[in-house]
C-alpha cells in the first residue's frame, strides 16, 4: 500500500517510492538521502507540522506540506532493513 509520509506512524520504516515536489526541493532531499528506492524510519512527530524522519543514518526534520508529496510503502523486505 502507499502512503504519504505526512501520514505515517512513528517507529516505522517505509521504502519511498515518489517525491512529487519540484526539480529544486527533490534535488535537495535527494542530497540529504530522501529519495525514490531508499527505506527511512520515522522517529519523531513533533506536533502535526514536523516529522524527523531517519534517512542514511541521519535525522531530518520534514514539514508537512514536503511530506505530504513523498509517497511511500510499509512493504520493506528483510534485506532492506
């Protein structure tokens, strides 16, 4: 199933699978290891605005009008993890 980051549960690790934002916003999360292929975790949601999303190892704060333009599966296979 795909999700919206915007939308996911904390403690959870999803596989993104688009990035619907514009060239310059994709290609800034692309550097920071959020991008289409790659498996993240969500580790904090600091109201409804913010999440903290662990990418590559390092944590990164995501406001809610970015994530809800990152699509995302929960189907992450043992190798992923």
């Amino acid at each position: 199933m795909i999700y919206r980051l915007s939308v996911s549960l904390t403690g959870k690790r999803y596989k993104i699978v688009a990035v619907n934002l514009t060239e310059k916003q994709t290609a800034k999360l692309d550097k920071l290891g959020i991008f289409p292929g790659e498996t993240v975790t969500i580790t904090k949601k600091i109201g409804k605005s913010t999440l903290i999303i662990d990418a590559s190892g390092a944590a990164i704060a995501v406001g809610k009008e970015i994530a809800e333009n990152i699509e995302a599966t929960d189907e992450v296979t043992e190798y992923e993890r």
